[in-house]
C-alpha cells in the first residue's frame, strides 16, 4: 500500500512534469511548404486553394523543368495561363534563363518571385 501511493506520486510528477515542457522553434529557414515552423510555407501554401479555387495547384522544385515544357511545347497548357509562385533565399539567374522567363511571360503566363537576394 506504502509502494504504491508513492509510485502513484512519482508517476504524477512525471507526468506533470513532462507537461511543463515547452516544444523548442525550430528557426531555420526552409520554406517547405510542410512546414508549420516560422519560417515555413505551410498556411500560404494551404491558402492557395482558397486564393485560386478553381485552379490546378502543383508544387514543382524546379520552375524551369515547367517553363521549358511551356516553351517546348506549345499545346503544353493550351489556353492556360500560368501563375508560377518561387519561394526561396537566393535566386540567380543567369542571361539564357532570364530570356526563357521572358519567353514564358510573354506567352501570358506570371511569374512571381519570393526571394531574399
């Protein structure tokens, strides 16, 4: 009777104190539209579908892999235009993709840039 109580005691402030913990943020910037940290995508990817209901959302990694089938292809998306949504820390181009971006806008498609540099 003695040994369980004080189990039972010890097994509260376990409990109680596990509670107590606070999960750490994680503050590195990854844009991951998974994410739910501070510096993830989360939410505004999500509000996409709210945004644009009648859209086709797509995640791509590379925009160019999607511009060049565009390009490539006229029929590709025929009578679509496009909103193509870059979240990242760095973007660099260089003189031959800066024209295919170009080409790409022309066409009637956007292109919207998230970028710290």
């Amino acid at each position: 009777m003695k040994y369980s109580k004080l189990t039972l005691i010890l097994f509260v402030m376990l409990l109680l104190g596990s509670c107590s913990q606070q999960k750490q943020t994680q503050w590195q910037v990854t844009f991951d539209k998974n994410s739910k940290e501070p510096y993830g995508c989360f939410i505004a990817y999500q509000m996409l579908n709210e945004i644009f209901p009648s859209a086709d959302i797509k995640s791509e990694r590379n925009l160019f892999r999607e511009i060049d089938k565009a390009l490539d292809h006229p029929d590709y998306g025929v009578n679509k235009s496009r909103l193509s949504i870059v979240v990242c820390r760095r973007f660099e181009v260089d003189s031959l993709e800066l024209d295919k971006i170009k080409r790409y806008v022309h066409l009637g498609n956007t292109l919207c840039i998230f970028s710290e540099n």
